[in-house]
C-alpha cells in the first residue's frame, strides 16, 4: 500500500502541471482527483476479482482509460506509466501493459517492482521471438547511462551547467577584486568536473533522444496480426504465422497507416499502425 501512495503522489504531482492553467491549488486538486479516481478504480476491480470478473474488468479497463487521460493531458513520469501498466495488465491487454512498462523504465531502471511485472507481462506473450538479453529498451542503447533514471540524469546536468557558470562568474569576480587567484589549481579541477558532469549527464540525455527517433520501439496491441511484404492489405504475408499482443519490435520506416518493423529475431514487415503502442 505504501508503495502505491507513493506513486500516485508523484503521479498528482507530474499531472499538476499538464492541466489547464488556472490556480495552482485548483491544478492540484483536479491532478490530485484524477489519480485517486483512477487509483480506485484499479483497487475496486481488484476486489471484484473473485465475485464478479466482468465487473472487475470494466473496473480495470476504466482504471486505465483514467491514467490515460491523465497521460494524455502531457503528465509523464515511471510511476504514473507503471500504474498505468498495471492496469492494462488486469485488462488482459498485455500489448498496451508492456508498452506502458517500457515507458516506465526510461525513468525507473533498476525498479524491482517494474521488471518483476515486465517479466510476468512478457511471459504471457504467445510468439515473443528471440530477445538478445536485457529489454528492448537498454538493449537499444546498451550503455551504461539506463542504470540511471532519466529524470536524475537531467537534474544532475543542470546542476553542473549552472554551478559552472557561477564558479566561473565567482572565480572572475574574484580575479578582478584582488588580482589574483589562489588555489588555482582546486578552480580548475572543480570547473573541469563540473563541465564533464555536464557533458556526460546532457550527452547522455541527446543520444537517449537521437536513438529513440533513428529506431523508435513498438509493441503490437492486437493478436493474429499479419506481418506483409508490403504497406497494404493486398500484399503477401512476410511468413506465414500470425504475431500475437505484446510482440516488441522496431520502427523501421513509415507510411501512412503502416508501419514496417523488424522483429527481435532480424525479420521485418509491414503492419498497420493501429496495430501497434509506442513505449
């Protein structure tokens, strides 16, 4: 339970600043009643499980229909997106759950809870091909700055980029009053670090970006999707067996409505886009 204030608080927090802009407090409240509605939702189709599963099925589906609005209205961080998975989980829609964790893990690597669902998520997947070890999402980068989150990592960049500029502006200010510099050496070090902190923490962030848009990720949302050799209902299928919901693969090109992936194992293909979630 406790977990689970704590990410519907950080959720309330990041939706505050995506409503309409009115008073700080009415954002808050609206931010603050949302997430609880779509909080309790997702407990009241919990426990509904057992009495009644149709009913506890619409409750998760409106649980997740919530934290889609809420997502929707430009809020997003990892616990909001792991909630969010969550609940199109107990959906039964393991396509959108694993896309949702995905997203979940730029900004919470690492978190037990996360990968402990990821995995259940990804075991129920029919035809899920063969993965190179990790996610799809590190494997994609494969560097050591995922064992960061992302939100640390540009928290940590901007402190360097402004304590560089007013060490450097003191470190001025300094030579001007008395002519000299002591321990000139310590100056140096300390702007050096902070310029590298800055570089290392901001690099990081760009090539998260750059990789992202050169081979964005999709997660097929649909069972007995065929995979064609071309943009279009008319052309051949690419192999004969159909794809199955939570089936992860990459973005290779783009047409209208369609989208041409390459799949874990190095085959690729043309489906169309409602067909797929982008983490």
């Amino acid at each position: 339970m406790n977990h689970v204030l704590r990410t519907l608080a950080v959720a309330c927090v990041a939706a505050c600043a995506a409503l309409t802009p009115t008073t700080h407090a009415e954002n808050a409240e609206r931010a603050s009643a949302a997430a609880e509605a779509a909080q309790a939702a997702y407990e009241r189709g919990i426990e509904l499980r057992r009495t009644d599963p149709a009913a506890s099925l619409e409750a998760f589906r409106d649980s997740a229909a919530r934290w889609e609005r809420i997502r929707a209205a430009g809020a997003e961080n990892g616990p909001l997106e792991f909630n969010l998975g969550n609940a199109w989980m107990e959906s039964g829609d393991v396509g959108r759950a694993i896309a949702a964790y995905l997203r979940a893990e730029r900004f919470m690597p690492g978190d037990a809870d996360l990968a402990h669902n990821l995995a259940r998520a990804r075991s129920t997947v029919s035809s899920s091909f063969e993965r190179t070890g990790g996610t799809l999402l590190v494997d994609s980068v494969a560097s050591w700055w995922n064992l960061v989150p992302r939100g640390t990592r540009l928290t940590l960049g901007w402190l360097c980029w402004f304590g560089f500029w007013a060490l450097l502006a003191a470190r001025f200010a300094m030579a001007r009053s008395s002519g000299h510099i002591r321990h000139a050496g310590v100056w140096r070090s300390v702007l050096g670090t902070l310029c590298a902190g800055w570089v290392i923490f901001g690099g990081s962030i760009a090539a998260d970006e750059a990789l992202q848009a050169a081979r964005p990720r999709a997660v097929l949302v649909e069972s007995g999707v065929t995979l064609r050799k071309g943009n279009g209902d008319g052309f051949e299928p690419a192999f004969v067996a159909p794809l199955g919901a939570g089936v992860e693969c990459t973005v290779i090109d783009t047409r209208p409505g369609w989208l041409r992936i390459e799949l874990p194992d190095g085959r690729s293909g043309w489906i169309r886009e409602a067909q797929a979630a982008r983490p």
